[in-house]
C-alpha cells in the first residue's frame, strides 16, 4: 500500500503548479504519516479482535467442559440409584416365597424411569448445547464487523486518493484524513471497543451461573429418579 500511494503522489507532483497552497510534498508528508497513525489503529484493532476470540474460545471451552463434569457427574448418581434398585430386587427374588412376576414389574419400572432420566439428562445437555451455539455465533458475528471496521481503516489513506482532486484541493484531502482519522477512534474507543469488552466480560461472568443452571437441572432429574426408586424398593417387600 505504502509503494502505490507514492507512485500515486510522485504522478501527482509533476503536474501540480508550485504555486499551491499545500504543495504535494507537503501532502505526501501528511498522508504519510497518516498512514502510519490508521496502521497503529489497525494493529491495536487487530490485537483486541485476536484478544476476544481468544477469550470467547476459552469461555466456550469452559463451559462446555463443567457441563461435561456435570453430566458425567449425574450420569455416576444415575447409575448407583438405579444398581442400587436392581440388586434390591434380585435379592427379593431368591426369597423362598417371592413373587416373581411382581418383582418382573418391578425391573419393568425401573428400566422405564432409568430411561426418562436419561431423556431428562439429554434435556438438561441440549439446553446448554442452544446457549453454547448461540453464543459462538454471536461473538463471530462480532468479532467478523470488528475485523471488517479493522479492514476499512487500514485502507483510508489510499481510499481519499480516489475521491479527492488533491490538484485542486489538497487542503479538503487532509481535512477528510484528519475528521475520518478523529471519528475512527472516537468509535474504537467509546463504541466498539467498550461494548465487545463488556459481552465479553458478560460472557465470563455467566458461565458459572449457566454451569450452575445445568447441574441444577441434572439435580431435578436426580430428585426425580431416587423418588420414584424409592417407590419401587417400597413395594419390593408387598412382592
């Protein structure tokens, strides 16, 4: 970029009189340096959009490892409650004078409510799947604008030579470079910047309360499942 814009301004300065008010060495000085000063705001661009997807793959990460934990943990209390049931029936059933076929029903039952509460288990992971994906999304789609504003920047000073007669009037060349140069950190600074920095403190300040959310849900599947088990290991002795 550095190359074109000054071929561009050496073409420019064989033709422009030396009697005008800002000659084109002037003018080249000044959109030189104001392509240094749009790169520095491009790098410190660039280096927060790196820093937020950073951050929300770490977020995501997260929370999709303490929903695992929290699975893998109800999946555990699952098991025991339901083991717990079976092997109380199994014991039932080598008593001289049980009945068997109540005690069948019995496994019927506890096979149907293990089920459930693995459709309740399903339920609780689908939940936060939603949130982790809608997520994600979100904060791609904000980190792609950001990039594209980032993009935008860096190509200004080459951008005001195709839209100004800098013969004519070079001065208005350099007002647009200094107002657009003003706006974009005004909106880095007070705009983007803030709001992508607050979704991103958001987003580590949610996680454990949707973490604790999931292992809540799990628990009501938990609840759910040792009541009705401890129906079933309540009627074992009416077998």
């Amino acid at each position: 970029m550095k190359t074109f814009t000054s071929v561009a301004l050496c073409v420019l300065l064989a033709a422009v009189s030396v009697t005008a008010q800002l000659s084109m060495r002037e003018l080249s000085e000044i959109t030189e340096s104001f392509r240094v000063r749009f790169d520095e705001l491009v790098d410190d661009k660039n280096d927060f959009i790196q820093l937020a997807r950073t951050l929300t793959r770490a977020e995501l990460k997260g929370l999709n490892e303490a929903t695992l934990e929290n699975l893998g943990n109800a999946r555990n209390d699952i098991d025991d409650i339901l083991s717990d049931t079976r092997e109380a029936i199994a014991d039932a059933i080598l008593e001289p004078n049980a009945n068997e076929q109540c005690l069948l029903a019995l496994v019927d039952t506890v096979i149907a409510e293990g089920r459930r509460a693995g459709e309740g288990m399903s339920a609780c992971a689908a939940d936060k799947i939603t949130i982790k994906e809608g997520l994600g999304d979100e904060f791609r789609a904000l980190t792609n604008t950001l990039q594209r504003i980032a993009t935008a920047a860096s190509e200004y000073t080459l951008y005001t030579f195709a839209i100004h007669n800098s013969f004519t009037d070079p001065e208005e060349h350099v007002e647009w470079l200094e107002e657009n140069y003003d706006n974009q950190v005004e909106f880095w600074d007070n705009v983007a910047r803030p709001e992508a920095q607050e979704d991103l403190d958001n987003l580590e300040i949610n996680r454990p309360a949707l973490v604790e959310e999931n292992r809540l849900c799990l628990n009501a599947v938990i609840t759910s499942l040792n009541a009705a088990m401890n129906t079933v290991r309540g009627q074992i002795n009416n077998c």
